[in-house]
C-alpha cells in the first residue's frame, strides 16, 4: 500500500486510471455510455490532460473507445467476445502451467501460489465472493509469471481486464466455486512435482470449464458484460 507521500506523488494519469476502471467495473460508468472530458474530469476534479491520458490507454485494454467529438464510450463484450478471450487464455495459461511444470521450482518459489489457493478457500469459508476473486485473479497471475513467456504475460495482462468485466457481473450467480479451489490445488501439485503434461491437462480443463460457466450465465440471463 502506499503512503501519503507516495500518493501525492503518483502522477494524475494513472490515478485517473485507476479511477475510471473502477468506474466501469461497478457499473457507475455503464456499457455503451458516453463521456466527455470535460464530464469525466469535473467527476475525478482533475485536469482534462490526464483524462485523455488515461482514456487512451484504457481504449488501449479494450475497455472504452474515443470516438471523435462525443468523447469516451464504454464498451461491451458480448459472449462472443468472451468466448474468443477464454479460448485464447485458456491455451496461452495451460502452456505457461506446463512450462512452470519443467521449471524444477521448489517450494519457496511456490508460496505465491499456495498463498493465493489459501486465500480463495478462506473467502469461500467466510462467503466473500469478492475476496475470492481477487484471489483467483493472484493465482491465475502468478501462474503466468512462473511460466516465464514475457509474450504469454503481454497477452494475457491485456485480456485480464475483459474477464474480470464479465465475471463482476455473473460472480453471485454461479455456485460457489469449490471446485475451481480444488483444480488449482492440484495444478500447483503438478508442478511441484514437474509433471508439465498433468499440470496442462488440469488446467486446461479448468479453463474450459470455466468458459462454459460464464457463456452460459451470460447467455441464461441475456447480459453483456458492464
């Protein structure tokens, strides 16, 4: 966490960011709506400069599109879309799990994992939802990491924000997911134990189902994510 000096320091563009993120994932800025610079600035009481600042790279992470004179639009995924994104994660995060697998990693360079798993059955055991989440958002980024693919970690960065759209939306329409804690667990066995093809063929599977999930909850209740 930061520090009060530290803060004050940050530059506005990536508290603008941050900001507007936030925004668009609780809803407070909805899907398909527009916003001037000028609305968005008086709202974040910045300057318009690190509004356009921060609106380009969100436009750069899917999440809005500049659109001449009419400003900022939010934009939607539609389960196609997310279909496409979680066909494209699922392969790229079951490579990185095989090749985490070969790394011959011990323990110690496994604690971020383990740490992650622990703390997605301790929000389970505590039914917060959103702290799962964030849990499995630990998870799935540090097993990426351990796959040591610099493109692999580009790709998936830019797509994680695209999942985490949709899932916000369907998180408390799904069961609990005790079974996603419990593949996990055994994905971080495998490479423990430098199987790479048993760490693939779980992950895989994870993923995939996974995808089911979410299509058919956005499908079920006709959504698209906010």
């Amino acid at each position: 966490m930061m520090d009060g000096s530290a803060s004050k320091t940050r530059p506005n563009s990536h508290r603008a960011i941050d900001e507007l993120r936030d925004l668009i994932f609780s809803g407070e800025l909805a899907a398909g709506s527009d916003h001037l610079e000028t609305e968005l600035a008086e709202r974040l009481h910045m300057s318009r400069t690190p509004i356009r600042e921060a609106l380009l790279a969100l436009e750069g992470q899917g999440l809005v599109e500049m659109r001449p004179r009419k400003g900022a639009r939010i934009l939607a995924l539609s389960p196609q879309d997310m279909g496409e994104i979680y066909e494209i994660l699922t392969a790229l995060e079951s490579v990185a799990a095989r090749n985490a697998a070969m790394a011959s990693y011990g323990d110690d360079d496994l604690t971020g994992l383990a740490r992650a798993i622990d703390n997605m059955d301790t929000a389970l055991e505590a039914n917060d939802l959103r702290a799962w989440a964030q849990a499995d958002d630990d998870f799935h980024t540090e097993l990426v990491r351990l796959g040591g693919n610099s493109r692999i970690m580009s790709v998936v960065s830019m797509m994680a924000d695209q999942v985490r759209r949709a899932r916000a939306m369907t998180l408390f329409m799904r069961e609990k997911p005790h079974q996603s804690n419990h593949d996990h667990r055994q994905v971080m066995e495998a490479i423990r134990k430098g199987q790479p093809e048993v760490a693939y063929k779980i992950h895989h599977a994870h993923r995939t189902q996974a995808r089911r999930t979410l299509l058919g909850l956005l499908d079920k209740h006709q959504l698209r994510s906010i």
